[in-house]
C-alpha cells in the first residue's frame, strides 16, 4: 500500500516538476524579482549598517546581511502561487481523469506538493548563487549550502498550503491569487531587511511568530558567520509545526473537493 | 452473476439543491456492444456516465461495470475502464508520448509493454510524427486522437467516451468514428454519449434516448426509426401566384383521395408535403396520379425518418433547441 502511494506520488511528482520547469515565466518572475530586491535594495540601505545593532548580525556589509534575507524571500515567494496548478486541472478535467484511474487519491495532492522541495531548494540556490557572485559571504563552505538549500526546500513545502488551501476551498485561481497577497506583509514584517533589535517591540512580538523570520535567522548564520545550531533547530520546529497545521488543512480541502 | 458488462438499474442522482439530473435509469450493455446514449444537453447523460466511472456517488440504485460495483467496488471497475470526457483531458505541459505513458503508468502498465503500447497507439492514431511536441500544441483533432490513446493504454475492458466528437470539424469527425468503430471491432465494449443524431445513427447498435433523467426509449436505431412509420415526401409545385398555389393544393388532396399509403398531407410555401408510408415503393404510383391534371410538379425529394423525429415522437421536442439552456455548470454538482 505504502509502495503504490510513492510510486504514483513520484510519477505524479515528476510530471507537477516538469509542468512548472517548462513555463519560461516561472523562472524569469522566480528568478529576478528577488534578484532585482537583492540588488536594488542593497543600494538603497547600503549605509543602514552603520546603525548599531546591525554589526552583530550583518557580516561587515548590508549586501551580506540582505541576501540571506532574500533566500528566504525566494522561498516564499516560490510556492505563492503554488495552488493555482492543481486548480488548473481540477477544472479543465485532469483530475477527474487521474480520479478514474485506480490511484489512491491523496497520491495526486501529494504529487503536487513533493516537488516543491525541490523547485524551491533550486531557486533559493540560484539567488545563493547570484548573492556569492556579488559579494556576499558563505562562511560554512557547501555543508552549509545544503543545510541551507533544504531548509529552504522544506520551508517551501511547508508553506506550499496557504496557496492550496484557498486554492481548493476558493475553486478561483483569481482568489488564491488576490488572497496570497495577505501573507505578503509576513514576508516584509520578517527580518529580512532589519535585525529584530531594530524594531518596534509589537514587531518584535510578532516576529517571535513569525515562520520567515525562523528561516531567515537559521540560514544567515550559515553565510555570514558558522552553523548556529540553536537556530537551525528552531527553524526545523517552526517548519514542521507550520507543515502540520497547513498541510491538514490542505488535505481536508482537498479531499472535501476530490473525495 | 449475468453476462452484461455494464448493469444499471433504478439509478437516481439528486444533486444538492433538488436537481434530479438522474431519475430512475436502467440499462444493459452485453460484451463488445456499441451502446449510445442519444439526448440534449443537461439530459442526464454526463451524470451517469460521471457515476459509472466513479467519478460522482449515486443518491440510490445500482451500477455495475464488468460485474462490479461502482460504489464499493471502485478500484475494481477503474481498472477496467477507460474514460474520454467532454473535452480532451491532457497535461498540455507534456508531450503526447508522455501524456499516454503517465496514463498508462497509473494503471500499472509494465515498463516493456508500456513503451510498445504507447508506440502502437500514437502509429495508430496518426501521432506518431507529434509524439515529442507538447500536447497543448496539438490542434482540437489531434487532441482528441490524443485523450483516446490515453483512455486505451492499459487495454480497456469498457470504454467510456462522453460526447466524442464535440467541437470536431467533419473531416477529424468521421475520421474518428472509424477509429472508434475499428475499436469496436476488436471487441471493446463502449458506451457513448452524443446529442449528434448521424453519430448515434451510424456508429451504435444500440442507443437510449434520454431526456430529463430518463431512457424515454431504447433499441436499435433501425427499429426505433421503423417505429415512426412514415417517410415524408415533399412536393415542390410551380404557381404563378399564391391563388393557383392554392389550386393545386386542392387539386393535389383531391387526386389522392384514397391513395392507400398516404396518411398525411401539408400545404408548404413551396407546394406539400406528405407523408408516406413505405414511400420508396408508393412514389411511382403517387405520380401517376398526379400526372396530367393541372399539377406542376418540379421538384420532389424523399425524407426518411431521423432518429430526431424518434425523438421528437418520444419528447414532444426538437432535440438541438434545448442546447442553448443548458446551465452553466461552476463545479462538480
């Protein structure tokens, strides 16, 4: 039982991977919208640096200190819209035709998140890429490239439902896409741009909360200083709580929809 | 345990909000038959075709596919079927030989047989010099062709196609009925779904016609057009003017007074026309009688009945002006 949900997850992995690779759009938008951040960005505050507080967490430039921040946004980003796929073929049939096939039905929803991990980690490494070329440090050589890359993958898998669950209860690609932009302000509201330290102390608040701010501050280490191991487990923690509470969600919307 | 492949009985569908899209069903289709279900948008025919392949549950009776049942036995009866919706289903991201293989991979098809399968089936299809282009490249025939290949690969016991050639141009759809009819041949057991009359009338040997949730009536389409009885011929007559059109009308009802096969007339702008019984036999006659005697016959034309007028013996109903009422349809209600 178990055997036939990996195999028909798999295959319908490969195919959900190769559907989205093959969209040139997915990764000029994926691609440069963090990259036109990182770059531009990295100008505008160039001098917030000097603020105190920033020394401790930053790596001696603002470059340093954003592009961790920017993997991170990639993450986010890259499964923002990640729900509008399934519903694509919800409507257009191609479910209802896996649906008559003898698959188990959760194998289909499951195709379309696996991959994830992997579109995920390949943008975050791309941006990883782009930071390194532009100056930005990788203190912990590629062990932390890969620590880095599948938190980052893990993370998008995670956060994959709040874009399948008003996907699947919605039915509306134009609502999954109109409801996405409220978690928007959870990305800029992390501490991408600005140490906590920095903050408002309702923000620091907030951010305690905050899943993006666990990645974040998980991974920037990784770059500009060692592994913080501390960070990386609370940041494993957040990931798993936050791919529990939305994935049962995603799973309940989904089988409500394709029962 | 009978021999029919497909076995409904009293099939009842009830949507949430009181629609009985499906009201009290019941048919047989024996092995290797070519079963049609003749009627107008929104008669029930989706419906029960959805809950055949497990795709909708029934609010009561029975479905049973190759000796299965639908509800409780699902996976049983999916890997028997083959299913080709509406509109061709097809990953257009993937290429045509990708789409058939992932198809064929969900039904556990083996590697070796799989790539022989999906290779025979794109040659067979006339895709074979398409098969690395993606499918949504694929022109509206192609990818019906397409969405067949898929619905046969892991060899079907019983194909299911819902509305096959809607929205084909005459040349993709005689094409494909010979490609379904030599399916058949190779002893596939099909049910269809049409509102395309010459479809139902050329490619099945047995059709329901259906109408609001119910088979109004069943059998061959030969029989159910004898049934109607009368051919219609119609007489073009030429009139100077619409008083001696009136004339000759007359003139035409009073010369076949007595005429036995006749058993109807109707005056037409452009003369009569009536109905025969057996017309190909009585027309000789009919126009001996009329001949010489003031009627100018120029033109006549011999009309068959249709399985449109079986249908609109049975419904009261042209079966095409129901098309343009058919709700919009905003999920799987």
């Amino acid at each position: 039982m178990l055997a036939a949900f990996f195999y028909e997850t798999w295959h319908q992995g490969v195919r959900c991977t190769r559907r989205f690779f093959r969209v040139p759009a997915n990764w000029i938008s994926i691609i440069f919208f963090p990259l036109i951040q990182l770059f531009v960005f990295s100008q505008l505050f160039k001098d917030i640096i000097q603020l105190p507080g920033f020394k401790a967490s930053g790596g001696g430039s603002y470059l340093a200190y954003l592009a961790p921040g920017q993997i991170g946004f990639t993450a986010f980003f890259a499964v923002a819209w990640s729900g509008t796929a399934i519903l694509i073929e919800y409507r257009n049939g191609y479910m209802d035709k896996l649906r008559a096939t003898p698959i188990y039905r959760v194998s289909i929803l499951a195709g379309e998140l696996a991959p994830l991990f992997l579109e995920t980690a390949i943008m975050a490494g791309a941006i990883l890429a782009l930071s390194v070329v532009l100056g930005a440090p990788i203190k912990t050589g590629i062990g932390g490239v890969l620590v880095l890359l599948a938190l980052s993958g893990l993370f998008g898998m995670a956060w994959a439902g709040t874009s399948f669950v008003p996907a699947l209860l919605t039915k509306s690609e134009q609502a999954t896409g109109t409801l996405s932009l409220l978690f928007f302000p959870i990305a800029f509201m992390s501490t991408a741009f600005v140490p906590q330290s920095l903050m408002p102390g309702w923000l620091q608040s907030v951010n305690a909360w905050n899943p993006i701010t666990f990645l974040i501050e998980a991974i920037r280490p990784l770059m500009v200083s060692g592994y913080n191991w501390s960070a990386i487990g609370k940041a494993v923690i957040a990931i798993a709580v936050l791919g529990v509470i939305l994935q049962s969600a995603t799973l309940w919307a989904f089988r409500r929809l394709a029962a | 345990m009978s021999s029919a492949v497909i076995e409904v009985a009293d099939l009842v569908k009830v949507y949430p909000g009181g629609t009985r899209a499906v009201d009290g069903i019941s048919f047989r289709i024996e092995p290797g038959e070519l079963f049609g279900f003749l009627g107008p948008n929104g008669a029930g025919k989706t419906t029960t075709i959805r809950i055949l392949a497990t795709l909708t549950s029934a609010t009561s009776g029975h479905a049973r596919l190759a000796g299965f049942d639908v509800g409780t036995h699902a996976a049983d009866v999916r890997r028997r079927l083959g299913l080709a919706m509406q509109t061709p289903t097809l990953d257009t991201f993937a290429t045509g030989r990708e789409n058939i293989e992932f198809i064929g991979r969900m039904h556990r098809v083996p590697g070796a047989e799989l790539k022989k399968r999906t290779d025979e089936l794109l040659e067979l299809m006339g895709l074979t010099e398409v098969a690395k282009k993606l499918a949504g490249a694929y022109s509206g025939g192609m990818k019906r062709r397409l969405d067949l290949a898929c619905a046969l690969v892991h060899g079907p016991q019983v194909l299911i196609l819902d509305e096959p050639t809607e929205g084909l141009d005459p040349q993709s759809r005689t094409a494909l009925w010979e490609e379904l009819e030599r399916i058949s041949r190779q002893g596939t057991t099909m049910l269809l779904t049409t509102h395309y009359m010459e479809e139902a009338d050329r490619l099945c040997n047995r059709i329901a016609i259906i109408d609001n949730g119910r088979i109004v009536v069943e059998g061959t389409p030969a029989d159910l057009k004898a049934g109607i009885g009368a051919d219609t011929v119609t007489l073009q007559l030429e009139a100077p003017g619409p008083e001696d059109l009136a004339r000759q009308q007359t003139d035409v009802r009073r010369l076949l007074e007595g005429f036995v096969p006749l058993e109807g007339l109707t005056p037409e702008s452009f003369g009569v026309s009536l109905a025969v019984r057996d017309a190909g036999r009585a027309i000789p006659d009919l126009l001996r009688r009329l001949d010489g005697n003031g009627v100018r016959v120029v033109g006549l034309s011999l009309g068959q009945p249709s399985l449109d007028d079986v249908f609109l013996k049975f419904t009261g109903r042209h079966i095409r002006t129901e098309a343009a009422n058919e709700p919009i349809s905003l999920g799987w209600y």
